[in-house]
C-alpha cells in the first residue's frame, strides 16, 4: 500500500503539465522546443505528455531549450505542485537548493545522520519563513511606493 492518496496525479501528469506550462511561458511551440532538444517532435510530445518514463537527459535537454530550471521540473512532480517549475524558471530556486545541499553533504558527510529531526525541521522552516519575509517586505514597499503616488496625484497643484 503506498502513502499516496487514490485520486493523487500520476507522475507522468505532473510531469506532463510542469512542461507545459514552461514551454508555454517561454512563448515556444512543441516543434521549436523539440528543434532545440534535437529530438524529434513525435518524441517530444510524447515527452511532454508524461507518457515516457521519467528520463534525465529530456529533462536536461529541455531546460537547456527553455533556458528553465532543470531541477524545479523534477522538484514540481516530487511536490505535486507543476506550477513550481514554471515559477522557478528564471531565479533557479530548486538548482540553488541542490547546489547548497551537495555542499552541505560534502562538508558534513556522514555527520548528517547524527543530526536531530527538530533541528533539521526548523532549520528549513526558518529558511523559508525568511525568504517569505523578505517577500512580504518587497509587497510593503510597492504598498508604500503605490500609496504615496496616489496620494501625490490627488493633491492640489502648487500656483493655483
């Protein structure tokens, strides 16, 4: 019995829809996408349409032809959340993350099993929480900027 619930998306469809939705944003065509993997546009479809088994090279190919983050599309069917790659497509969010986590790995070895699940919970939740933050202080500040510009233009002109 697996933890997946029954009504879960399958992998070649989350797969199938992270594709998409980069290729879309990129404004390509699945003949010019398949053009720039050098694969051809029937083995690109079906590609694109989850119906291969998950295969590295197309996954690199395509992220060279979209100028996307390899890593986020894989990330986008572990989480079950397409969106994510086409969100990560230009920061590199999950290609940071891996990059620090195979550092990480290489620095500590295997010291990382005697690292406590808490410690390992708040340290990634603290991460995120401040790069949330960081977020809702950019969206405090368009507020601001926004407010004082509607605030200038309702004014009265000086020299009435």
């Amino acid at each position: 019995m697996s933890g997946a619930p029954a009504n879960a998306p399958r992998d070649g469809a989350l797969l199938s829809e992270a594709l998409r939705q980069v290729r879309r944003h990129r404004g390509l065509t699945a003949a010019e996408t398949a053009s720039r993997m050098h694969i051809a546009k029937r083995t690109y479809e079906r590609f694109e349409a989850g119906r291969t088994r998950l295969n590295m090279d197309h996954i690199a190919r395509f992220a060279r032809a979209t100028n996307c983050d390899p890593n986020a599309i894989l990330m986008a069917v572990v989480i079950g959340a397409p969106d994510f790659a086409r969100r990560c497509c230009d920061n590199r969010m999950a290609t940071i993350l891996t990059i620090a986590l195979q550092k990480f790995d290489a620095r500590v070895g295997d010291r990382v099993s005697d690292l406590h699940i808490h410690a390992l919970i708040s340290a990634v939740t603290d991460m995120f929480d401040g790069l949330e933050a960081t977020l809702a202080r950019d969206e405090a500040a368009a507020w601001l900027k926004a407010g004082t510009e509607d605030l200038t233009a309702k004014r009265p002109k000086p020299g009435r």
